[in-house]
C-alpha cells in the first residue's frame, strides 16, 4: 500500500481536503431543489494542518461570494443559509447579509474586501488542482499572483497591479488555454489551465461568475 502524502506540504496524510473547500458550497438542503453544489467536489490526501488551516478564511469567502454573486441560480440559493448564519450572529456573514437584504446591487462591485483571504483560500486551490492534475504536490517555492477580477480590494495598490496582469493574459490566445479534466460539477467550479506552462496558469470560475486568475510569479515553457 502507498503511503498517501498531503497535496501542499508533501507530510503524511491523515485525511482529505476538498478542491474547492466545502465550506464555499450550500449544503444540499439549502440548495434543494436545485442541483447539489457539493456533489462531485474533488478531494486530495492532506495533512491535519492543510485540512483545517483556514477554515475561517473560507468561512469568510464562503460569505463574500454569496453576497456577490448570488445573482445567477447557485448563487441565488445561498442566500437561505446566508440569512440562518446572520442569525447566528457571525459578524462579518451578518454584515454582508443586511448589505444584500438592503439593496443587493449596490453591494456587487462596490465591497471592499479583503483579499489576503481570498488569497490563502485560493492558494490551496492552486495546489490542490496541481495535486489532483499531477499527482505531486506543487513545488513550495513556486508562488502566485492571483487576479481577482470581480472583487475591489482593499488595497488601493493592488488595482492597477491586476490591470497590468489581466491585460497580460488577454494576449494569450484562447486555443492555448484548455479545460482542467476531472471537475465534474460544472455549476460549482471549473479550471482551465494554459498549456505548455509550468508550473500552470490557472483561471478558475466558482458558479460560472466568480473568477480568480493565478499566475505563476516565474514559469518556464514546456517544450
Ligand atoms: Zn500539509
């Protein structure tokens, strides 16, 4: 039997991390009658630490994404569960929740968030899509700049920084970018990667509105 080794940091497993994590999905009963969100999320071999590490960071995207993009048919069956967990009087959910009860188009594009969250969820997405594609974990020195192009950061610096990155990325031609195999729950999340690139170029949706663009900060092309 192989010994299963954690996606991020290469130590011993004791359990699975999901790609995305669950926590950023409704649960079924909350999502009923539509289609499960949960359904089909990919899993990887981690470590306690990389399991747990930033549950609260997810919690917290977990209530950004339902106040920003529950515009469309997944978004839109958050809410529920968005309103239960205001009720239960976490600050930030509680928050987010009166902004969208209040006028839910005025806080799409106009919330100030804070990305270094986003970020250490979306690093272990990185490297649990890595782990899921290769079957190695991504090398610890590897590091990404990730684009989020529907948030407004909370960092006046970081705008024109993702301009810079975005308008890199519009030079690369749409054949080169192809479809992440193996995410079979296309409502809930999807990846494409850039070929020829190591380590990858990633785009990311989370229910077909939310994106996140990861850049590797050096890369070399694969012959
Ligand atoms: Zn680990």
């Amino acid at each position: 039997m192989t010994q299963k080794t954690c996606y991020y940091c290469g130590a011993a497993a004791s359990s699975v991390e999901h790609v995305p994590p669950k926590a950023i999905f409704p649960e079924s009963k909350d999502a009923a009658p539509l289609v499960d969100l949960r359904k089909n999320l990919v899993t990887v071999p981690s470590c306690t630490l990389h399991n747990e590490s930033v549950s609260k960071d997810d919690e917290y995207v977990a209530g950004v994404l339902w106040s920003t993009h529950g515009n469309n048919e997944a978004g839109q069956v958050q809410i529920k569960k968005l309103q239960r967990m205001a009720s239960n009087g976490r600050g930030l959910v509680k928050l987010l929740a009166q902004n969208y009860q209040r006028d839910p188009n005025s806080v799409l594009g106009t919330l100030r968030v804070d990305v270094s969250r986003f970020i250490s969820v979306f690093e272990k997405v990185i490297r649990g899509v890595y782990f899921h594609s290769t079957k190695t974990a991504l090398p610890s020195h590897a590091s990404y700049n990730i684009v989020f192009p529907t948030l407004k950061s909370d960092d006046p610096d970081l705008q024109p920084v993702w301009a810079t990155l975005l308008s890199s990325m519009a030079q690369i031609p749409e054949d080169k970018w192809k479809l992440v195999d193996g995410f079979e729950n296309p409502l809930a999340f999807t990846v494409e990667q850039v070929i020829d690139i190591e380590p990858p170029i990633y785009y990311f949706a989370i229910y077909d509105s939310f994106e996140a663009i990861a850049i590797p900060r050096s890369f070399t092309l694969k012959p």
